[in-house]
C-alpha cells in the first residue's frame, strides 16, 4: 500500500510589490491519501524519536506509516506482536500498510525488548515490517497505533476522513493545544461537505478517571465550544457572533470525562421544531438513513440523531430536549436516547429555548456508553439497588395486529419478566385528572396546558434570544433585522401578541400539573426511587421530507410527550423492533423503528432503571437480549444506506 500524491501543507507568505517583506509559515496540516483512505495529517506531530534505525523506513513524501506497539522486554517474540496487530484490525483508522514500520516501545524502563534484525512477516498479513526500538522525546508513553513518521522522527497522528454524506454537522472539529477547538482544514473530494475527522480508538484507554475516553462525540450547534462559533441554525447569528471563550458546562463534563469532539451538529433553527424540507431554509435539514432515506429525522436535534443513525464512526451525540427534541429524533432513528430530570446539568453556555423546560441528553446505540456518558454529564446521581415491580401503560398497544404492536406488547412481556413485576395498570390520564385534580384546577387538562408549551418557548426566548440578537444585529447594520427562518418567527409573533402576564400564568399552570402528577402518578420510593414505571410508544409514521406542508402554526395543546416536559420527570427511548410501510419513494416495502419510552418518578435518573435506574435497565435489558444493539444503516438491523450505494470514502 503506497502513500498517493497529492500531500500539501499549506503556508502563509506575505509578499510586498517589489521585494518580500515577510515570509511566515503557517502550516495548517494536510491531507492524503493512504490507499484508498483519505488521512488529515495534523500540522505539529504528536511527539518526535530519535533512534537508529529509522533510516531503514523509506515513505513517499519523507512519511513513512508505522504502528506503535508498547512491550515488555519479557514479550519480546514475533507471535505476541502478531496476536497485539490483529487485535488493531478492529480499528478502522489502522490498517494494515501502517505495518511497514513496527516501533516498539519499552514499556519496562532500562530494557528493550530484542527482535530480529531487519524484517518480519506477520501471521495473517500481506506485509512485511520493519521493527525498530524506539525512545520518545515525549514525557508519557507514546500511545499505540498508526502514526506517519517523518525522515526527521516527528511522529503524527492521523484522522481518518469521513464525508458527512448525511448532512448532519455544521462543522468538523480538531483539538488545539490551549484546550479549545478549531475548525478542520479538510475536504474530500465531490459534493459530500464537511469531512469529518476521527482518532484511532487505539490511542485512548478508558479509566474511572476518563469513562469516556476516545468516545468520538457530536455536539449540537447550541452548545458552545471554546474556540468554534456557534450557529444555533441561523446563518446570521453565526456569522455575526465571535467564537465561543470557553466550553459550555454540558461540554466542558464530557470533555473532562475524555469525549473525544469531532463536530458541531445541525439543529433546527434557534432549537424550534422544523420539519424538512420546507420550514429549513438556512440549512438543509439532515438524512435520516432509515427506511427509504427520505422521512423527517424530527427535530430539533436532527443531526445528532441523523448522525448516531448513519455513522458506524459517531458513538454518542449531545442533543438538548425542550419538548421533545431528543426523544423525536431517538425515535424515528431507532436510537436510545434520555431527556433527564429537569435541572440536572447546569446550561451554562447553551443557547435557551425556555428555561423552565431546557434539559441536555443524548443520543446514542451503544448503552454501555450511553450510560457512562449519563454518569459524567450528571455527576450527583443518587443510586439505587432495586427496581420498581409496578408498570403503568399509557396509549400503549392492547392487540398484535400490527408489526408495531407486537414488537411493543413483546418488549413490555419481557420487561414484566425481568422486573418480577407484580401489577400493571392502564392508565388513562384523562380520567385521573377529572378525579383527583387540584381544587379550583379546570376540569380537562388540555383546558390547563393547552397554551402552556407555546407560551413558555415563545416569551422566554423572544426575551433571552431575539431581543438582545436583534438590538445587537440592528446597531451594527443600520437598523436592518437578520434573516429567520419561519417557524421561530411565528412562534415569536405568538408570544409578542400575548401580555407579559402569560407567561406568569404558563409558569403556573405548569407547576400545577407538575405537583399533581409528581403527588399522584409517579411517586419517588425509599428503595426503588421510583414506586413505577410509565411506558408509551409512538409511531412508527412515514413523514415524507419532500411534500410541500402547510405553513407553520403554533405548537398548541397537550399530548403523552409533554407528561415529562411539565412534570420534570426522565424520559427515555429504547428501540424495541422495526415495521414495515411501502415507500412511495422506493416503490419498495422498507422498514422502520418501533420504540418505546420509559418514564420514572422526577429524580429517579439515578436509580438502577434510569440513570442508573433507567441507563442500569437498558443496560441490563441489552444484556438479557430483551434490547439489542441498534445498527447504523437502513434498519435497526444494519443495511446499506440506499444513497450510500456506490459512493467512496465513507
């Protein structure tokens, strides 16, 4: 396998009319080709060597791949090398042309393993290597895995380069030195934009220290990363906004806890519900892979689900849930992903929607990381040993007539199993309330909630958003206005158009239903945390994304999604199965998500169902074969992505 050209590393030179001036060079990395894998080769190497023997790796360009292999001077043969590379294999930014050059790295001070001079072969690979002995300059052991060295010893860590075909980032991320973040200085060739840049897996090692080491990790473009502008979907306030100084907290948790950042991803605009194609005129609203690749990937945290939903590479994206944004997009994605007890993460640094209701979560496959990513973003979880035995159903499938229904009906069955649960009870919110209501409360609850979410999202951010974005667009363009797209601007409107006294009202009414239903539904337990369980389902529904709609209205009324959004409470989606519809796109039966959430007692994050109570069930249930792993891919099960088929390089 054979470095291709072209390798460019960019320079800045600085020229006067007549004469230089200045010549400052400013390398901003570069990029390659290994093969058939494009590479981004940083500007300033992750260590240098000097040590005889690297004479002997010749490379094009003065860079030769090479493999980094810590070993004691007690497993010193070529078979324990042999059996350390093929468990690289599993990387996908390794392959097997880093074999030209092994250095082997000591790992017992004062002695060097001892290998056979010149070259080796390797069981199981096509290469032949050059081992050499290496002594980093470096004060840490020089991590394992694929590097470039230069004819100088500098030793670099490549990014794999993916092309975001899905359109679910705004922008790829690479570390800097002082802690912050800057924008990748990469592209892949043809249309697919941004080229996204990943770490091997091999350089990281996840400790109790760092649960999230090597994690690549998306971010919502509503979260500020230091160095990187944010967004918030709104080409205006991108453009006139500096970067971000420091971490948001949500960020700034995951990356104490080792989250490797590899992007900012799209969100419907100012983080309001859109539905593509038609209500995303800024930018283009992200694939959802599944199905015939043409439904809605719901919103508003539509590139982190479209993202977990397509790239085998992405492990864990951070999305925020005002009134659904994260569960709608788990959804129609087949995901699992959590909208936390209200308050538990500190949103410093995270653009508001409305405050009362804004919380951070995830979106994720794996529940092994999902959980340890819970762990680190909500650190003071109390944990709990036990789980609750009652369930309560809420519009839940009764019958198996359909593909949906069974696979609910089936993972509810198992559940009751797995828990040793002593009752089920349907409930029927409707009813409760007439009975057992707040004195002086209206008789209905959509009578109650009716205008709470529109009055809340709507007032609060019109006053912490629009008003001072506004003033501070105006003043520097001539009393102009910025472009909106047009669902915040109806929402605003709706929100201008009542007086500030709503907003109290909607406070209020909000708090009434949170006590009742905290009191009288889902009650916190000494032992369980939570005295039960709430399950619902949704869909699945095609929603196609190329049907003109209507215009956007206000988002009225009151439904099963919004119980945690008022009362407080977790509120996770589990992937349960898939079903089928016939695709007006494809012509073709394809397949969607079947899902189900689980609701527990306000809190109860940390019990051993959600975070722990909730992430140790999923992560139990995963583990009995209850759960599986969702896929990237058309289906839950895997598949390759239909607009996939025939592309290179991702």
């Amino acid at each position: 396998m054979l470095l291709s050209f072209p390798f460019f590393f960019l320079y800045l030179l600085i020229f006067a009319t007549t004469y230089v001036v200045a010549l400052s060079l400013a390398s901003t990395g570069g990029t390659l080709m290994f093969g058939d894998i494009p590479y981004y080769i940083p500007a300033t190497p992750y260590t240098t060597i000097s040590t005889p023997g690297l004479d002997r790796l010749q490379g094009v360009n003065s860079l030769s791949p090479v493999t980094v292999i810590s070993a004691a001077a007690g497993n010193a043969s070529v078979g324990s090398l042999g059996s350390v590379v093929a468990e690289f294999a599993k990387d996908d930014v390794w392959n097997a042309g880093f074999l030209q050059g092994i250095l082997v790295q000591p790992t017992t001070s004062g002695h060097r393993p001892r290998y056979p001079s010149g070259s080796i072969s390797l069981a199981g690979f096509n290469h032949t290597s050059v081992i050499v002995t290496v002594v980093s300059n470096a004060s840490s052991p020089i991590p394992n895995g694929p590097y470039f060295l230069s004819s100088s010893g500098a030793l670099y860590q490549p990014l794999r380069l993916y092309s975001d075909f899905a359109g679910a980032f705004t922008q790829p991320l690479i570390p800097s030195s002082d802690g912050s973040y800057a924008a990748l200085p990469a592209a892949l060739s043809g249309i697919q934009s941004p080229a996204i840049g990943v770490a091997s897996r091999l350089y990281y090692t996840r400790t109790i220290l760092k649960p999230l080491a090597g994690v690549r990790t998306g971010i919502k473009d509503i979260y500020d990363i230091a160095g990187v502008k944010t967004s918030n979907g709104n080409r205006a306030w991108y453009g006139f906004y500096p970067p971000a100084t420091a971490n948001s907290i949500p960020v700034q948790r995951l990356v104490d806890a080792g989250a490797i950042l590899v992007g900012k991803m799209k969100t419907s605009q100012f983080a309001n519900g859109e539905l593509a194609t038609t209500d995303w005129v800024d930018y283009h609203s992200p694939f959802n892979p599944r199905g015939d690749g043409y439904q809605d990937p719901s919103s508003s945290s539509s590139g982190p689900g479209a993202g977990a939903g397509t790239y085998p590479w992405l492990d864990l994206t951070l999305g925020s849930d005002t009134g659904g944004s994260i569960r709608g997009p788990s959804q129609v994605q087949g995901l699992f992903g959590n909208r936390p007890s209200h308050g538990l993460v500190d949103l410093t640094g995270v653009m508001p929607l409305a405050p009362e209701l804004d919380t951070a979560g995830f979106l994720c496959r794996d529940p092994t990381i999902w959980k340890a990513a819970g762990i680190a973003l909500y650190p003071n979880l109390t944990f709990y040993t036990a789980y609750p035995q009652s369930i309560q159903t809420l519009n839940f499938p009764t019958n198996t007539s359909t593909e949906a229904s069974r696979a609910a009906t089936d993972f509810l069955s198992k559940l009751q199993i797995f828990l040793n649960v002593k009752t089920t009870t349907v409930l029927n919110l409707t009813t409760f309330w007439a009975a057992s209501k707040p004195a002086g409360a209206p008789a209905l609850l959509v009578n109650l909630l009716n205008t709470t979410y529109p009055i809340l999202i709507s007032k609060q951010q019109t006053r912490l958003v629009r008003d001072p974005f506004f003033a501070a667009y105006a003043a520097v363009h001539d009393g102009r206005k910025p472009f909106v797209n047009p669902v915040p601007l109806v929402r605003w409107a709706y929100g201008d158009s009542n007086p500030d006294f709503a907003l109290v009202e909607a406070q209020n009414n909000k708090t009434i239903f949170m006590n009742w239903f905290n009191s009288k539904i889902l009650l916190n337990d000494s032992t369980t945390c939570s005295d039960s369980l709430i399950l619902y389902t949704s869909g699945p529904n095609p929603q196609y994304r190329n049907l003109y709609n209507r215009p956007p209205t206000v988002p009225f009324g009151f439904s099963t999604s919004r119980i945690s959004v008022f009362a407080e409470v977790p509120d996770v989606v589990v992937p349960v199965g898939q079903a089928s519809y016939q695709s007006n796109i494809t012509g073709h039966e394809e397949m969607l998500p079947v899902t189900v959430n689980l609701m527990a007692a306000k809190g109860c994050d940390g019990m051993p169902p959600l975070f722990s109570q909730l992430f140790n069930l999923i992560e139990d249930l995963t583990a009995a074969g209850i759960l599986e792993v969702p896929q990237t891919g058309q289906t839950i099960a895997g598949g390759e992505i239909l607009l996939k088929r025939g592309m290179i390089g991702l």
